[in-house]
C-alpha cells in the first residue's frame, strides 16, 4: 500500500509540474544542497539509485525483446531492407561524428596544454551502503538478435500464437514503464545526482581540464542542435518542440552515465517527436549501444588531445580515416556499462594512433570524468536518428494490429 501511494504522489506531481523541469530542480539543487546533506543520506539515495538501476537492468532484454518482436510483427514487408536501412544509417552517422570531432580537434587543439595525470581521492568517493546483483540470464545484444531472427520468421510466416504472445509482452513491458518505472524516474535520478556531486567529478574535469571540457561539450551541443534543426526541416518551432520533449532524456542520460538505462524514458520522449510512436520502440532499443554519437566526438577530440599531452603530431585526414571507419565499426559492440565505448576503442588506439599504456590511462580518465556530457549526446543523439529513421523508412504496419504507446492520450 505504501509502494503504491508513494507511485501515485509521484506521478501527481510529475503531472503538475512537468517532468523536464522537475528533472531539471533534481540536477540542479544537489549541487547546492549537497553540503547539507549528510553523507548517510547520500549513499542511502545512491544505494536506491543502484538497486533501481540493477532491476532494470535485469528486465531490459525482455523489454528489449518485446518492442522488437511484437513491431516487427506489425511490419507489413520489407523487415530485411529495415534492417539493411537500419545498418547503414547507423554506420553513416557515426562516421559523421567521428570525422566531426577530428574537424573540430585538428583545429582547436594545437596550442592547448594538457596536464598528463588527473589528481584522484578514491577514499573520498561516495560509497553504496548496500547493493544487489541479479543475474544476467540473457545480454541486451542477444534479446536484439532473438527479436529481430524472430520478428523476421513470424512476419513471413504469421501464426496466431506468436501474435498474441508479441501482444502480451508488450503490454506488460509498457504497464512496467508506465506505471513504475517512470513514477520512480525522480528518485533513480537523485542518487547519482548526489554522487557526482559529493564525489566532485564536474568541478574536477572543469577545473584540470576545461579547455577541453569547453571543446567537448560545445561541440557536442552545437552538434546535437544542428542535427535537431536539420531534421526538423529548418523549422524553428518544430526544432524548439524537439528539444523539449527529449529533454527529460537528456536529463536522465546525463546523470545515471547509463543510454541503456535511459532507454525507457527517451521511448517516452522520442514518440512526442514521430507521427508514429511505436517506431520508437524498435528503433531506439536497436540503436541504443550502437549509435552514440557523444562518445563518437568525444573519444576522438579526446584522442586528439592525449596525442598532443605526449608529444606527438596530430595524424593527416589520410592516416585517421582507417582509425576512424574501424571504429565506427566497433561500436556495433560497445557494452552497455559506463565508459563502454573507450573499453571498445582501446585496442584501435594503440594500433592505429600508436597509443601507450599510460596514454591509454589518461584518456580513459578524462573519458571516464566526462562521460556525463556524452552519455547525454549519446541520448539525445538517438533521439535524433529516430525522427531521421521515420522520415528515411516508410514503415507499412498491419492494419488490424493493435498498437499501445507510452504517450498518454
């Protein structure tokens, strides 16, 4: 009963003050608040934060599965030129950011200084006072590759059965989203929120690298609100209702550090942006690890940025071309953990820009004290690839099959 009515105040007052800005005061007020706040009550936010984060982490592959298989199901032809179309859209806008952020790092970066170490205190980071683990029965890759193998079957092959089971997952992962998970989304937010803060991870990488910060981050927005204006047809208005309504994404992929956690709320928010919001639910779970263009411009501006702190020329656009489409290709299996995607590129570092161990350390740092601007991007970005998928891919649905959104009518 008390679940239940702490669930029903939440969603009241989401309701009546509106979830961007209440997602907003919940960013900003710790960074005020957070030296009254006792350190007990931090870690205990934290704690709950972390056992939010694990449980839905454990049901994401079955939601995962359940928006991929029951809208393919809805698809009336062409699931293999979805797919294709899907790849190749991925591959392109990563590219693009990539070859993006070596544009903007070969043309800023040349006189900056940048220390060769980051001064860190793990006995001061806030710590859990409890924490789960549940078992990973199956990945988040393998729940894709089962949807769609089984999307693809049972639309060329349909069967009644497979039908209504697709109809009863989906239910259910929407019930889970809709009535419990959102509601909570305030609470999961503020732990990390006071973990960044008690842990001061912003104020460091302002202060030891804010140049770079400032380049990051500038051209990560610039990036974002080009793609959003371009994509809203040059409309400002339409460009404006974009971003409002992705917003509370953004919001949430900036302090949980997690695109597969925010996954739920950036459904919710991109079917705002589409004539057809269940395209939402099979585009963002297929592109939700793949296609990050935060850390795409990031990691490489980033690259850039150690090569210069040893000593070394920045790289012609002929010798980046072949790091850089090889790592538009690795992030097809980037893991859905934070700071994935330098764990991905590492290798391509050191063999194609010629990376040391203590480089790789250092760039992995600063990443890693960065990682909330370009979880955010990643986000934000994939926002953007979803309205861009619907305007590219006509999707043909099933006329009689029904559909359920996360959008309230």
């Amino acid at each position: 009963m008390a679940q239940s009515g702490l669930l029903n105040t939440l969603r009241t007052v989401l309701k009546r003050v509106g979830l961007p800005l209440f997602l907003l005061l919940i960013l900003v007020l710790p960074l005020y608040l957070g030296p009254f706040v006792s350190v007990q009550a931090k870690a205990t936010l934290y704690s709950i934060s972390l056992t939010i984060k694990e449980i839905l982490l454990f049901l994401l592959p079955f939601i995962i599965f359940s928006f991929i298989f029951s809208s393919l199901l809805n698809l009336k032809s062409g699931v293999l030129k979805f797919i294709l179309t899907l790849v190749g859209m991925i591959f392109v806008s990563n590219c693009t950011a990539i070859f993006t952020g070596f544009t903007v790092g070969s043309l800023t970066l040349t006189k900056l200084s940048i220390p060769a170490h980051i001064p860190t205190d793990p006995q001061t980071a806030l710590m859990p006072l409890w924490s789960i683990k549940l078992p990973k029965l199956i990945g988040n890759q393998y729940a894709l590759i089962i949807g769609f193998a089984l999307g693809i079957i049972f639309s060329f092959k349909r069967n009644a059965t497979a039908a209504t089971v697709a109809k009863t997952l989906h239910h259910y992962a929407i019930l889970f989203l809709k009535k419990v998970f959102i509601p909570l989304l305030p609470i999961f937010i503020l732990g990390f929120v006071f973990k960044l803060e008690h842990d001061h991870l912003l104020a460091k990488a302002l202060k030891t690298y804010g140049p770079v910060c400032l380049i990051v981050v500038s051209t990560q927005v610039c990036y974002m609100l080009l793609l959003y204006f371009i994509v809203a047809n040059f409309s400002f208005k339409r460009f404006l209702t974009y971003l409002k309504n992705v917003l509370p994404a953004t919001i949430t992929g900036f302090s949980t550090l997690s695109s597969a956690a925010t996954m739920p709320v950036l459904i919710l928010c991109t079917e705002k942006n589409l004539k057809d919001p269940e395209v939402a639910e099979i585009v963002i779970p297929a592109t939700i690890n793949t296609h990050t263009l935060g850390s795409a411009l990031g990691i490489t501006i980033l690259s850039l940025t150690t090569l210069l702190a040893f000593g070394h020329h920045l790289p012609t656009l002929t010798e980046f071309v072949e790091f850089g489409f090889l790592y538009a290709l690795a992030k097809f299996a980037v893991a859905a953990v934070p700071g994935g995607a330098i764990i991905v590129v590492t290798p391509l570092l050191e063999a194609y820009l010629h990376f040391s161990s203590e480089m790789i350390g250092l760039i992995t740092a600063i990443y890693m004290l960065f990682d909330p601007f370009g979880t955010a991007t990643n986000v934000t970005g994939n926002g953007f690839f979803t309205i861009a998928f619907s305007k590219i891919y006509k999707f043909n649905k099933v006329t009689d099959a029904p559909t359920e959104s996360l959008v309230d009518s």
